[in-house]
C-alpha cells in the first residue's frame, strides 16, 4: 500500500461536497433535529442518555453511507480504465484493494468524528468515557460490512448511478434496521432480519446493553450473539453477491 | 526484414538481461470465446522487436492490435505462445518500470487535477522521474492544474504520456495515442515523441492512421484478422502493395501488343490503365517500341498499399 497515492485519494473523496453531504453533513443535521432538541434527549437509554443513543445512531448511518459509496465507486472507477492506468504500474489488485479498505475507513471515521464532537458540545452523555470510544469503534468497524455492499452494487451495475442508489436505498434500510426511529410489534420482528440492525444494535451495545425499547414503551433484550449473526450473515451475503459480480465482470472483459 | 536492431545499452536499466530484444512473441494465440461464435484475436503471431526500434502496428479495428499490446503489457495472459519483454515476463516487466503505456481505453479520474493525476502514479513506482520534468515532456505544464474533467480530449491523452513516461520506460508502447485530436495536436504529440524516440527508447504504436506509420515508424508490422500480413520498412511496406499504376493513350485501330508484367489492364476511351508490378520496364518498352503517349506512371501511396494488402488478404 502506497502513503501518497492513499492520501490524495482520501483527499479526493473528502473535497467532493455533493457525496460528503450525505456522509457528514446529513447525519449530523438529522441527529441535531432529532437527537439535541427534543424533549426525550436527556432521557435514559441505559448507560447514557437518548442523545447519545441517536448520535451512535446517526454516525453509523453516516459511517455505512461512506463505505458504501467509497468501495461502490471503487469497483466503478477500476472498470472505467482507471484499473488499466493502475494495471501498468507496480501496484497489484491487492494494493489497490487495501489502499480503497483504508481510505473508506479513514473516510468513515469523518462523520463520527463529527457527529460525536456535535454530541459534546450539546446533551450527549453516556457513564463512562469508554463508552464513547467503544461505540464510534465498533461502528467503524461494522461500517467496513457495507463496503461488500457497495462493491456490489458497483460491479452488478458498472455505473455511478447505481453506486448513488444503493447509497439512497440505505436510507430505507435505516428505517427498516430501527436505526432512525424506534420500532415495535410485526416491524420490530421483521427488523431484526435487516443488515442495519446488528450493526447499528452491537454499536449501541456499550449504552444499551441490548435492551430494545418499542414505541408502546415495551422492552426486548437482543443477545449480543444474535447481533453478531445479523452482521456475520449479511456480509457472508454481501461478499457472496460481490464475488459473483467479480467473476462475471472478468468473465466479460 | 526486420529493420537492424539499435540497441541503446546506455539506457537500459541494470535491470534488464542485457541481449534480450525488447518484445519477442512467439505463436503468440488468442481466442475470445462468446456463446455465438469464437474470435481469434491475435492468430498466431510471432514477432521481434529489438531495442530502439519504432514500430507502427497497422490495421484496421478488429484486427487485433489492442489485443496483442494487451499480452505485451501483461494485462491479459495468451492462451498460447510466450511473450517476453526485456527477457522477462509482461508483468515483470511492468513492475520493474521497463514498460510505459497509453492505453486507449486508459481511463482517467475526472475530480483530480492533471498534476494530482501524475503525482498520484508517480508514488507506485519505486523510481520515477520528477512529476514536473513528466509534466513538461508530455506537454501538459501549462494545464497542470486543470481539473481532468475540464481537459480536452488531446490533453488528456497527454496527460496519459505523461503517465507513461513517469518510469522512464525503455519500451513505449501507445494503442492508438493521436485518436481524438485534431490535427495540430496531433503535430505536436509526434514532435514530442520524436523527442523521445530519440533519447533511445523503443516506441511501438498501433494506429490506424496511415500517415503516422509513414511519418514516424522505421518498421511497420500490418496485423489483419489476427494474423501479421506484413512486416518490413515503411519503403518495404509501400512496394509490397506493388501496386503502380501506368497510364498512357494509344491510338485506336492498333492492337495493344503483349505488355510485360502487366496483372491487369483497364481501358478507358482511349486511355489504357496498365497494372503492374513493374512500372520502370513497361515505360521504358511503351515509349521505345510501341505508340503509347502522354504516359503517366503512379505509384500507390501507403493508403493504396494498405487497402491492396488488406482486400488481397480477404480474397485468400
């Protein structure tokens, strides 16, 4: 892996502002709408208040749009020839392949570091200091899990458009893995089978516990296990998905 | 009829097996196999090139000449035959820095500037050239800052030269590198390559325009349907169309006599057009023995050598 050309490229995907708007500008604006100013922010979550409940909600949003569109664009930019400038110099797949997992981390780790320093200078509070760093790293690392997903889309349909779509479509999956707003009964159920919920339920973890609220005021307990399954699982599928992709891209070329 | 090698020892990386010719295929095959049919892209070629040569790689699309420069820079492996490049494998080589490319289908990031792109590159290698000394050789100083996606299509092939030429390669190879400009851009890209064929570098180029080959190659290899139909100097090249031409009007009640190697005759009112192979002798018979008059001797230009060599091919 190369410094300079690893830095440039994190450069690069930091000044485009049209997709740093939706990967750190957005779930910062949605966690001080939501988060900050309502009424429920001081509230208890379990070892931390209601904001720091959502602002761990809100950067692992930010986090998985990231990775997403970096390894999407990835995949994009290597069959538009930039693979073939690449291929005629010293850097292998397996560079150029470590080079794009550490720029979508780095670049994954740009809206939590702005959405936690949101957290505190308003009303997040959580027990202990650990905490904080135990989330944002779990939600770093879980964020790498939609990089396959992005790889994905971005080899299956070769265009920016779809890279761009699949990046949209996380807002459903949001919703739907009780990352935005607090589910309940058949919806909560179906929840627990979508890629967000583990990732966005193991970031929670340290503040939580696995304790699930509904919005009737219920409570389930998710065991740490199941919340690894789910992540575990969906990046068997992503992977899975991202390999076919390869190999019928190669097979074509 | 290879033209005589020109080695440049002097600049030859330490690196590189010493008498290896720069790129030698051997029954080099390659096979495209989709669910209709199967393209044999490159058919059996076999071809040297020696250290300080430059080579035009001519023919028409579909002729294969992407194809093989592919196998030569080790992006694609042959389905048989060998290649070596400098003595070494394509990949090898590449990553030693020996070979620079234009690719045609070499793409570029449109969000960085043209001096990021170059400095970009130039960090994979392990020795490169300074990125401004890079930038000012392709002729790309006076945009550096441009974003790529606001460069013309010329400059953005210089921008890919400049790429190229970052490892100070001894081997050059360009897919079609003029394609998109006009001809002024065109002008000056080759001064710039004259500039560095001149410094020893072997330089093959496919094209399909006939005046580069004519203008810049010592060597011309015609590739048609996969197959290498020709391969000689550009001199070799033009009279292996043998295709001249002698006009001249002859009266009409006289029976033409027996010309001497004539392949075909055309008449037209009173002119006849003669073919041949061999233009000095039939002139010199028809303005001594026969009479001919208003005699007019043409001798096809590389175009006609081209489309002669390349419609003869398709008739076998």
């Amino acid at each position: 892996m190369n410094l300079t050309y690893t830095l440039h490229d994190f450069w690069r995907q930091v000044r485009a502002f049209e997709s740093m708007f939706f990967i750190a500008v957005l779930p910062a604006a949605l966690f001080v709408m939501f988060g900050v100013t309502q009424g429920w922010s001081n509230e208890s979550s379990g070892n931390g208040n209601v904001s720091a409940y959502l602002m761990v909600s809100m950067a692992a949003y930010g986090a998985v749009t990231a990775t997403t569109s970096i390894a999407g664009s990835a995949a994009v930019e290597r069959m538009k020839g930039w693979g073939r400038q690449l291929a005629i110099t010293p850097m292998g797949t397996g560079g150029y392949a470590a080079t794009k997992v550490v720029v979508a981390v780095a670049v994954a780790v740009v809206p939590v570091i702005i959405v936690y320093l949101v957290g505190v200078f308003t009303n997040s509070a959580m027990d202990d200091p650990w905490r904080w760093f135990a989330t944002a790293g779990i939600v770093v690392a879980c964020s790498v899990v939609f990089a396959l997903y992005g790889l994905a889309a971005g080899l299956l349909f070769r265009s920016d458009g779809a890279v761009s779509a699949a990046s949209g479509l996380l807002v459903v999956l949001a919703f739907l893995g009780n990352v935005f707003m607090p589910l309940s009964g058949s919806l909560l159920d179906f929840a627990r089978f979508t890629p967000l919920y583990g990732i966005v339920g193991l970031a929670r973890y340290p503040i939580t516990e696995g304790w699930v609220v509904a919005v009737d005021g219920t409570a389930e307990q998710d065991s740490v296990w199941m919340l690894l399954a789910n992540v575990g699982v969906w990046a068997v599928i992503f992977a899975a998905v991202a390999l076919f992709a390869a190999r019928r891209a190669t097979a074509r070329n | 009829m290879n033209t005589s090698a020109t080695s440049s020892p002097s600049l030859s990386a330490p690196t590189t097996t010493p008498l290896a010719p720069a790129i030698e295929c051997s029954q080099v095959h390659q096979v495209f196999r989709t669910r209709k049919e199967t393209v044999h892209a490159v058919n059996n070629v076999s071809l040297r090139i020696d250290r300080g040569e430059i080579v035009a790689l001519l023919g028409p699309n579909g002729a294969g000449k992407t194809t093989l420069l592919d196998i030569v820079l080790g992006m694609s492996d042959a389905e048989e035959g060998t290649v070596s490049v400098f003595g070494r494998s394509p990949r090898e080589a590449v990553s030693c820095g020996l070979v620079g490319a234009v690719q045609q289908t070499g793409g570029l990031l449109d969000d960085l500037s043209v001096r990021e792109t170059v400095v970009m590159i130039a960090a994979l290698y392990r020795q490169h050239m300074p990125v401004d000394e890079a930038l000012e050789r392709a002729g790309a100083t006076s945009f550096a800052r441009r974003k790529v996606s606001k460069c013309s299509g010329g400059q953005q092939q210089r921008v890919r030269f400049a790429l190229a030429l970052l490892p100070e390669p001894d081997l050059l190879v360009l897919d079609e590198p003029t394609a998109g400009m006009d001809v002024q851009s065109r002008h000056d890209f080759w001064d710039t390559m004259h500039a560095e064929a001149r410094e020893g570098r072997t330089v093959v180029f496919a094209t399909h325009y006939l005046q580069e080959a004519e203008d810049f190659a010592q060597r011309v290899v015609l590739l048609d349907r996969g197959a290498v139909h020709h391969d000689g100097t550009v001199d070799s090249f033009r009279s292996a169309s043998t295709h001249q031409t002698v006009s001249f009007v002859w009266p009409e009640p006289t029976p033409l006599p027996n010309l001497p190697g004539v392949t075909r005759l055309d008449r037209t009112g009173s002119r006849v057009i003669a073919h041949t192979h061999e233009s000095d002798r039939l002139a010199r018979f028809l303005l001594t023995q026969t009479p001919a008059a208003e005699l007019e001797i043409s001798r096809g230009g590389l175009e006609e050598a081209f489309t002669a060599l390349i419609s003869r091919s398709t008739d076998t």
